[in-house]
C-alpha cells in the first residue's frame, strides 16, 4: 500500500480526504480478496458480492465519501473506485469457477459407481405350490374347453349334500367330517363345503334356472374343509370339480379326459386304470390311478410297492342328481370327478408331507416356486 500523503491542519497530522479513501479502498480489496479465497462454496460466494458489490455493499459506502471531495478528485477517485471494483468482480469470477470445478469434482465422488461390487438382488415373491398346480390344472382343461366355475365355501346340505344324493342319514355324511356351524332351528345347517361337488349343483340349477340345457362342461377349482389333519389330511385342502352333461356322454369320455388331463399335468405319458368304487354321486363310480409316477410301476414306498398310485374319485352323474337339478336323466347323461389338488402337486413334485404346505416356510415356498 503506498503511504498516503499527510499534512498538519491545526498542529494535528492528518490525511488528505483523496488519500485516505484510497486507504479505504486498498483496505477494502485485500480483505475482499482474502474473504473470497475462503469461501466454502458457490452460496457463500454469491453473499460475498453482494456483499462487497452490492447497492448496499462496502464498496458504495466508501463511494459515499467521494462526495466530500474537492470536485477536481473526484474523477482521480473515480479511477481508482473503477480499478477497485473491477479488481473484485475479477477475483470473484476467478473464485467461481474454482468454486465450481470443486464442487463438480465433489458429487461426482459422492455419486462414485463401482461397477465392480455385486449388484443388490431385490427378492422375489412366487406362487404358492398349491396354487400353482390350481392354476396348472384349471388351464389344462380351459384349453379342453371347460369352462371356469367358483361356488361359495359356505354351504348348506341341499347343495352339499342332499342334491348330491347323499340324503340324511346316509352314511357317507359321515365320512365327510363335516364342519357345521350352529344352526337355529328352522332353517337349513349351514357348513363349510366338504367338497366342491355343490358347484356342480349350482352350476346345473342356474343353466335351469335361465332358461339353458346341456350341454355343460365346467371345471370348478376351491378350498373344501374337513375335521382331519395328519400327515395326508389338512382340515383345509383344495380341490379341482370337473363335470360334462350332455346327451350320450359315456365312461369312454370320462376315460379320455382323465388320460389327457394326467398326462398333460404330469407332462409325461402316464398310464391309468379305473377300480370299481362307490360314491353316493355318480353310478357307476371309479376311482382312478396311475401308473406310480416315481418308479414306472416297478414299485416303490410311495406306490407301496403296488406300481399304482390313486389320484381321484369319478363317475357317471348319478340320475338322481340330475334329477334333483332338473336335468331329464333319461335324455342327459353326464361324468364327474374331483381330485384332490395338494395331493397331485406331491406327486408331481415328490413332496412327502401335506403340512409342508401350510406351515409357510419361505425356504420350501422358494424352492417349489423355482421349480417352474
Ligand atoms: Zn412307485
């Protein structure tokens, strides 16, 4: 800074008014200068020019002493203000763009990729095993071209029972293990359907009902309960109702359904028989196996060494259950079987234990929803 020229005015130094705004100014720019080298970024930058350059900033308030001036200073002051205030816009335009590059040069460390570290796997739901084989089998015979009917779980007898020629006292209403809610005494009991046989019931009355007739071809997949759990039964359980009505429907119809139905499930080539049985809803009745799918009938625990596993229940559609719908028996003629799905998914997949599929083990759920 160079010495301002002082003079004595009543015995006392002082500094011409030009020198010591001079002085104010070189003052002014070095703390300026240093104050913009330590901004800690571009916001703080910015409060330091409107700061110093500002209207009401430092740099005015000096210029406000130039008023006092002799008019003949005034431009000299001018000159030096000018030099001044360029010297400041240029240092904080220089201070900004290193402002800038190091701030770049921050995010672009804290936005940093390693394409090298192993990605993050986001999990995966899949289907339960159970509702898998459901949705498996009821595709099967949509493309057959059955088509899809629901019935609700709450049922009362006539549908889950009586229509189904399973009358009162009938034996085979005991054997069903049925689930009754309390009844208050007029009305029907109602139950928890032990079977999904009611939808064929319904099925048939609503066809009635509006006016249709046969033919009718459904396929009826749903939860059915029975009081039973052990280590193949659960109180809860699904089930796939497939019937055909129809004029000169024949057990040879029932028989080509079933061969394709299992070979296309167990997506092999699998041989079936059909054993004289009885179910109160289908005469003659049949329960069917197939050749044991783990051995090739050679014979094996699953198969208990017999070569055959049973897969289902069917029939020919008793008459009176057409009869009880409204369906002439004597020009309609119709089959029917359920079959137990948790049953054929533990075939398919070698499962050994029924509960398996209730006790929610994410482990078992995963690994039977990798299988497809
Ligand atoms: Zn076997």
């Amino acid at each position: 800074m160079a010495l301002p020229f002082l003079f004595v005015l009543n015995g006392v130094w002082v500094m011409s008014e030009i020198d010591a705004l001079k002085g104010e100014l070189e003052v002014l720019q070095e703390k300026a200068l240093a104050s913009f080298l330590k901004a800690a970024d571009l916001t703080a930058l910015q409060t330091l020019r409107v700061a110093y350059l500002g209207k009401k900033g430092e740099l005015t308030s000096v210029l406000k002493g130039v008023g006092k001036l002799a008019p003949a200073d005034r431009p000299v002051i001018g000159q030096f203000v000018n030099a001044t205030k360029a010297a400041l816009a240029e240092a904080l335009d220089a201070a900004e763009v290193l402002l800038a590059v190091k701030e770049k040069q921050q995010r672009i460390e804290a936005e940093r990729l390693d394409v090298t570290l192993p990605g993050r796997s986001a999990t995966r739901g899949v289907l339960h095993p159970v509702q898998q084989g459901l949705n498996e089998m009821t595709a099967i015979f949509a493309q057959m071209g059955f088509a899809i009917a629901e019935g609700p779980e709450i049922e009362d007898e006539f549908h889950n029972f009586d229509a189904l020629n399973i009358p009162q006292e009938h034996p085979a209403r005991a054997m069903h293990d049925t689930f009754f809610f309390e009844s208050s005494g007029e009305q029907q009991a109602k139950l928890l359907r032990t079977h999904t046989s009611p939808v064929q019931i319904r099925t048939m009355q609503a066809c009635i009902a509006s006016g249709g007739k046969p033919p009718l071809a459904v396929v009826a997949p749903g939860r059915v309960y029975r009081c039973d759990y052990d280590v193949t039964h659960s109180p809860m359980f699904h089930q796939v109702e497939v019937f055909k009505v129809d004029k000169d429907v024949s057990l040879a119809h029932l028989k080509g359904v079933l061969q394709h139905f299992l070979s296309a499930y167990f997506e092999k080539e699998v041989s079936i028989r059909l054993r004289p049985h009885y179910f109160p809803f289908t005469e003659p009745s049949a329960e069917v196996d197939i050749g044991c799918v783990f051995c090739a009938g050679k014979g094996c625990r699953i198969c208990k060494g017999s070569g055959w596993v049973e897969v289902l229940g069917s029939g020919m559609i008793h008459p009176n259950v057409l009869k009880s719908v409204g369906i002439d028996s004597e020009i309609y003629s119709g089959f029917a079987f359920g079959l137990g799905v948790e049953r054929l998914v533990m075939l398919k997949h070698g499962i050994p234990d029924l509960r398996l599929f209730f006790e929610n083990d994410v482990r078992f759920l995963r690994r039977m929803g990798a299988n497809t």
